[in-house]
C-alpha cells in the first residue's frame, strides 16, 4: 500500500513540470469576475464579467433567468468593455469600449492612434448587433425606455432606441 503511495506520489511529481510547462505561471488566476451589473424596473438584469483578456456581456429575464450572452470582445487593444447601462424595460443596453478600467493601462498595445471611448447600444434579443453610436459617455436611458441620454462634447443629445443609426437629438447644448 505505501509503495503505491509513493508510486502515485513520484507520478504527480514527474507530470507537474510537464502540465505546468503547457500554461504560463499565471494561467491558474485567469478565473471569471463579475466586473458590474445593471438592473431593469422589470425581472431582468444585465452583468459585465472578465477573464484573463476578455470581457463579455451577459443577461438575463424572468421568469426563466436564462443566461444570454450579448457581447464580448478581447481586451488586448485598450478597448475593453468597461461599463454597462440596461434600459428600465430591459430590451436595449448600453455599453462603453475604450475606457480603461482602473489600475490597467490605457492603449496596453501602443497603438497609433489610441482607442476611442466608443458607446454601444444593442438590443437584449438573442442574435442582436450592437449599434456603435460613437464617441459619447455617460449613457442614461429615459424612465420609459425608449430614448438614450449621452452626453458628447460637453452637449446633451437624446438617442431614440428603435432608431439609434438615426442622427440624435440635441436635448441641451453644454456651453
């Protein structure tokens, strides 16, 4: 019994080197975290995760709470997803890319030009493209749902989410 101990023992030692060899020293910490979550008036809620270099967008909807994803994307550019925004009625979300989140660096791949801070809106149906609706921050969506509040270059504009390739709507000029 202690031979074969000892022999299952000098087996794991011999194959460690070799398993460990295949991933690097760090791989082991490339575990998913839930990096954010966003609540809707109704069941439904969206959470933004990230694992090693990757950061994806998941929801889910009474009264099934199936985990759907919506979007994800490699973070080795500076663009990772960074922040989310569900709509009070959950059929539309808004995202943010090329925002580094903090502690990381910004453009980690050096490049030339920088990533832009870009906002996403997307519909929460399975199969749904994402909407890039450009250079804009602070997304906020109405009480009702049906229009994304941004703000861009000091200036409030109103999106219309049926409509988001539509040219926004000037709501407030900044100054």
């Amino acid at each position: 019994m202690h031979i074969r101990l000892l022999l299952i023992a000098a087996a794991s030692l011999i194959a460690a080197p070799a398993i460990a060899a295949t991933t690097s020293g760090t791989a082991f910490l490339d575990f998913p975290y839930v990096d954010s979550i966003s609540a809707a008036k109704v069941p439904a809620f969206a959470w933004l995760t990230k694992q090693a270099d990757k950061s994806a967008i998941f929801f889910a909807r009474a009264p099934e709470f199936r985990r759907l994803q919506l979007a994800s994307r490699t973070d080795d550019g500076g663009d990772p997803i960074t922040g989310i925004e569900l709509s009070p009625d959950g059929t539309h979300i808004a995202y943010l890319t090329g925002v580094p989140r903090p502690g990381e660096p910004f453009n980690p791949g050096s490049l030339v030009p920088a990533p832009a801070v870009k906002l996403w809106l997307m519909a929460t149906s399975p199969g749904a493209k994402p909407v890039d609706l450009g250079d804009a921050s602070e997304p906020s969506f109405t009480p009702d749902g049906r229009k994304l509040l941004i703000k861009r270059d000091g200036d409030l504009y109103a999106v219309d989410v049926h409509a988001p390739s539509a040219k926004p709507k000037l709501f407030a000029k900044g100054g």
